[in-house]
C-alpha cells in the first residue's frame, strides 16, 4: 500500500496554484497512490470561507478521490474555525472521504 501524506494546502477563494494541484494528481496516478492524508488546513482562511472556496476545496477532494482507494482527511484549525465548515463537512460524506 502506498501512502501520500499532504499538509497546508490552504486553498484561497482565486483561482488556486492549478498547475500544483496538476502535477501533485500526476503524482499520484503515476506512484500509485493508494491512500492519501490530508493533514489539516485545506482552507486558506480561518473564519469564514466564500462560496467560490468551497467549490475548489470539493473539487480538490474530487479529483484526490478519483485517484486513490481512499482519502482520509484530519481537519486542521482553519478547517473547522470557518463559519461554513458544516458545509463541506458534509459533502465529505457524499464523496467516501474517511
């Protein structure tokens, strides 16, 4: 089994460092990863998250599911300050997110 660890992605509500998130999912499909970690702070912002940034941070969590069997994700202190956080904690569920 292969494990990707990531931390601090700190997606902004602008469009958001595409061409790392590109190359971090080419990564793992060519390492075949088969897990990947999620160790807090996906958001940028602590207290409060706009719409436009909860659609890249679902997407983001996409596009990981997509890739590998299982993606589990350890909330970090701007993840779970934000006033929306019930939101896309919720939509985590729909997409088999541990």
């Amino acid at each position: 089994m292969r494990i990707l660890h990531i931390a601090d992605i700190h997606i902004k509500a602008v469009e958001y460092g595409r061409d790392i998130l590109d190359q971090l999912y080419k990564f793992i499909s060519k390492e075949g990863v088969d897990t990947v970690v999620v160790a807090g702070d996906i958001f940028h912002d602590k207290t409060i998250a706009y719409g436009r940034q909860i659609d890249q941070v679902i997407k983001f969590i996409s596009e990981l599911c997509a890739r590998c069997s299982h993606v589990i994700i350890i909330p970090g202190g701007h993840d779970t300050d934000l006033e929306m956080s019930h939101c896309w904690m919720q939509s985590l569920k729909l997409l088999r997110v541990d």
